[in-house]
C-alpha cells in the first residue's frame, strides 16, 4: 500500500490535513473532496512506497487534473507540476533489480480531480526504449545529431529548432521559407 499525506494547500506543506494507506493510486474524485479535512479544491498529496522491480525498462504513467511529478529513488523522472486538465503522461525509465522508493505527487488546483499513476515493465527491444527526450515541439517531420550533441529538428512549417544541453533553445536555429504545409506535405529533409 501507500503511505498517503493528504494536504488542505497544493504546495504539499505544512502538517498533513489528512494521513492513510492508499493501495492504488486510481482516483477521480469529479467535484468532491478525496475525504475529512481536505478541500475540494486547492489540495495536494504525497504518496510513498518501496517497489520490487526487476531489471528492465518500465513505463511510468500518470493521468492527471491537475499537476503531477514521479521520483524513483529521489530523483525526478516524470515533471507535469502544471495547471491542467485530465491528460495521460508517460516516461520509460531502466530500473535495476531490487527495490526502489517511488514518490508520486499530485495537486489539485480547481475544477474536476483526478489522479491515476502505473509502474509497468516494458517487453526487451534489444537495448531501444521508448523515451520522450524533448516536448514542446508542433509538428517535427525530421531530426539529425550535430557532433557536439545537440539535436535539431525540422517542424512542418519550415522551422528549425535546436535541443542543447537539455534544453529547446526558445528561437529557431533556421527557418526554411517557403515550404509547402498543405496536407502531409512540409519540411521532410534535414542534413547537418
């Protein structure tokens, strides 16, 4: 099961209002309070517990209105602490054998409440995993690594963008104009 803080804040401070044994992380509360002492809106929780994995990939998932984040053995691997409504967010992450401390946060700001969170082992693709390395990007049709590591990628309409050192510079590298964006036709090239 897992240890559950229930707090009458979304900043998951202060005094827990609200302490239990949850045995899933499965809720969809609508309009109403997850119980005494917790507001409708306007709440956070922390739940805790020590997982068996065994080696592999696992796929972590949260569906989430509002905000949510994942830690595995306190480092962050799954950041959506945003004002949203229900969506569904995952990460794959390479789990060593053994057991491992998984922290699932959540706050509830306003509106429906809902929170769902799954570890789940992926099937072996040979050394590949599925990971999302950079969001943010509308539309990428093509992509190609400099030497130095950064990534670029080619969106659609013609823009060029750069990943650099975890991050998605704000301004395009390069924008190719014009491109024909009609149907599935746009940028379908990129070579460095």
């Amino acid at each position: 099961a897992w240890d559950a803080d229930y707090f009458a804040n979304i900043g998951l401070t202060g005094t827990p209002a609200l302490e239990r044994q949850d045995a899933n992380i499965d809720f969809n509360w609508g309009a109403g309070s997850p119980g005494a002492g917790i507001p409708i809106d306007n709440f956070s929780v922390r739940w805790t517990r020590v997982m068996a994995f065994n080696a592999g990939v696992y796929q972590f998932t949260t569906t989430s209105d509002d905000g949510a984040r994942v830690f595995v053995d306190g480092q962050l691997v799954l950041n959506f602490w945003i004002d949203q409504a229900s969506v569904t967010h995952t990460v794959n992450r390479t789990m060593t054998a053994g057991n491992h401390t998984v922290v699932v946060e959540y706050y509830e700001k306003g509106g429906g409440a809902n929170m769902t969170f799954s570890a789940t082992q992926q099937p072996d693709f040979g050394g590949f995993i599925d990971e999302t390395v950079v969001s943010g990007l509308g539309l990428s049709t093509v992509f190609d690594f400099a030497p130095d590591g950064r990534i670029f990628f080619g969106q659609k309409g013609g823009a060029i963008r750069v990943f650099k050192n975890g991050v998605l510079l704000p301004t395009p590298f390069f924008t190719v104009t014009p491109v024909n964006t009609a149907n599935d036709r746009g940028l379908l090239g990129l070579k460095l």
